[in-house]
C-alpha cells in the first residue's frame, strides 16, 4: 500500500506527528508552504480571520502527485475551530485526486469535530481521523497504533 503524508504546520507542531506519521507507515512526505506569511503576531491574527473565511491561498509547489497513492494522510493544526486554511487550500488544488484518505490534526486543545467535519466535506470520508493536543504531541504521549492499520 503506497502512502503519502502531506500537512501544513505553523509552529512544527503538527510537523512533528506529520514525521511521526511517515517514519511509522513508511509514506513519502509533502509540506505546504503557503506564500502568505503566517508567522509571528501578524501572522497569528491573519491565520485566524484566513481561517474563519475558509480563505484559499497560494502555496510552494509540491513534490508528489496525491493521485499516485492510495492513501493520502492529511495533517493541519486547528485554527479558530477550522482545519488551517493552508490544508483546505492544498485539497481544492487536488480536488478528484485522492483515492483514501485520513486526517490528523492538533489543537491547543480544542477543535478536533468541526475541523474533521470541513474537511469530509471539503475532501471526502476519511478512513479515520486522529486529533491530539500540542502537549501530547509534545511529550510524545499518543498511540498510532489504530491510526495507522
Ligand atoms: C490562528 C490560530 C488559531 C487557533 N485556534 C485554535 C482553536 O480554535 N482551538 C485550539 O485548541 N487551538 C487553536 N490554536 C492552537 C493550535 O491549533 C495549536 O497550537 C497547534 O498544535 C499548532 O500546530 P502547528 O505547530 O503545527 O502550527 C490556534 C492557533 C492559531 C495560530
């Protein structure tokens, strides 16, 4: 089975599961660079109202073709109850290409329904999901067992 990850992440966060993710299930890995700037305060206040439009932005080119895998991991932080629009914007660009897919996501604390919920409907029914917190994901503390089977 051949499998891709491709996540968005702000502050390395969901990077790290992203890693994680592919290190475990042997997948090859893709990260969306958007061209807007997201980071620092500015960047803080822009994600949250980009976030709150559903706001489709411009990325970096990627390195692989969803289309080519049979599952596709997808991965973003949660931003004001909502998928990082940076993940919204990588699906539209790919809309039809992927066969299965399955999202993970991490939060502060909170976030995980209403993100899994947009991105079914902007993408479609996933295998499965997995939401943890920026904490667990710190420490370590999470199983991917189920996840990734
Ligand atoms: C603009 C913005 C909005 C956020 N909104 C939420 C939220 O609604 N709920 C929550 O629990 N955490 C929220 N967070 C925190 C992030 O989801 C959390 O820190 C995440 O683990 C960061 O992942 P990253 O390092 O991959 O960017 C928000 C962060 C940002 C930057």
């Amino acid at each position: 089975m051949k499998s891709l990850v491709v996540y968005y992440s702000r502050t390395n966060i969901t990077k790290k599961l992203a890693e994680d993710i592919a290190a475990k299930t042997g997948s090859d890995i893709d990260e969306i660079i958007p061209k807007v700037n997201y980071q620092g305060k500015i960047g803080y206040a822009r994600g949250g109202k980009d976030a709150m439009q559903e706001k489709i932005i411009e990325f970096e080119d990627m390195k692989f073709n969803p289309q080519d895998y049979d599952v596709v991991y997808l991965g973003a932080p949660v931003w004001v109850s909502k998928a990082a629009n940076p993940l919204l914007s990588y699906i539209k660009q790919n809309e039809g290409k992927f066969n299965e897919v399955k999202f993970f996501m991490t939060a502060g604390s909170s976030g995980f329904e209403s993100s899994f919920k947009q991105l079914e409907k902007y993408c479609k029914k996933p295998l499965k999901t997995i939401g943890l917190t920026t904490k667990e994901v710190k420490k370590g503390e999470y199983d991917l067992t189920s996840f990734i089977q």
